[in-house]
C-alpha cells in the first residue's frame, strides 16, 4: 500500500481581510465559502457523470445540457469562489478534504442509466440544496461583506436557472423506448 501525500495548509494561521467588512466573522465567511467551493466541485462531478452515464433516445440532448451546467459550475462558481477565497488568503483545499467540506455532499445516484428522470431528480435535489445554503450564506453576509454578498447574489441567480432547466427536461426524460 503507497503512503498517502502529506495534505496541503490551504488555510493560514492568520487570515487576510479587509477593511469593506464590517462585523464580520472572517474566519466563518471563509468556512462558509470552503463548503460552498466544495459543493460546486461535487456538482461538477456529478453532473459529469451523469452527462457520461445516461443511456436512452434523449439522452445525447439531455448529456449537452448536463455538460454545460457543470461547466457553469467550475468554470464560473468554483472559480470565483477560489478568487474570493484569495482575498483572504486561503488556497483551493486538499481533494481529500472536499467530502467532508461539503455542505450538500451528493444524492444518491441512479443505477439505471435509462431511467433519466432519476438523473434528473437527483440534479434537482442537488441544486435545492445549493440554492437552500447560498441564501443561508447570502443572509450571513449581506450589508457586511459587499463582495461576497455580490458573489452570492450571481451564483444564487445561476443555480435557479438549473433547477429550472432541469425541472423542464424531466417530462424529455420520461419518454422511452
Ligand atoms: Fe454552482
Ligand atoms: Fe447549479
């Protein structure tokens, strides 16, 4: 059995701010955005998989939409929130460690890779509980830490529009062969 690498401090002893927050918990902005960068990083994942996995007469279509929320959410979400994350000098976390950051961790995933409606619900319940804890973190920080706040705010926009374009696939879903 190979040794496991040492895991890499991404959070330093003392943290960054500045001034534009205003009595506010620095170090629980951090976590909250920690869970948050591991969230997307899941949704990636699983989104990806799905994309790969599903079997049927739609799925090809259904893969492409599936492709390109994934891309929204690493390319745009995960990204931004590293930039955020910067700002207080705090680095992308260790792989090992994004389980366990997770706030939403993933649902269970279908085994039928022809049953696509049950792909699709897990998507959904997957951005429910994105949109459920970006409000939490939107309501920690709104008026007291401004970019966060307008991080926030455009992630929480883009994940209504996935749970609304997975919602309206879901009849697409139920046609089989
Ligand atoms: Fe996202
Ligand atoms: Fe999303």
């Amino acid at each position: 059995m190979s040794k496991e690498p040492p895991k890499y401090k991404y959070v330093p002893d003392e943290l960054w701010t500045t001034p534009d927050l205003k009595d506010i918990d620095a170090k629980k902005v951090v976590d909250l955005l920690l869970a948050a960068l591991a969230d997307e990083i899941l949704a990636f994942h699983q989104y990806m998989l799905t994309a790969y996995a599903i079997k049927g007469p739609n799925s090809e279509e259904i893969s492409e939409v599936f492709k390109k929320i994934a891309m929204d959410e690493l390319n745009d979400h995960f990204t931004r929130i590293a930039e955020r994350l910067q700002d207080f000098n705090v680095d992308i976390p260790d792989f090992r460690d994004f389980w366990s950051l997770s706030r939403c961790k993933q649902p269970p995933l279908p085994s039928d890779p022809y049953d696509i409606d049950a792909w699709l619900k897990a998507a959904i319940e997957a951005e429910e509980c994105a949109i459920a804890y970006y409000r939490e973190i939107y309501d920690y920080v709104k008026d007291r830490d401004v970019r966060t706040e307008e991080l926030i705010e455009h992630i929480l926009s883009d994940e209504i529009e996935h749970y609304t374009l997975f919602k309206n696939l879901l009849s697409k879903g139920k046609l089989k062969s």
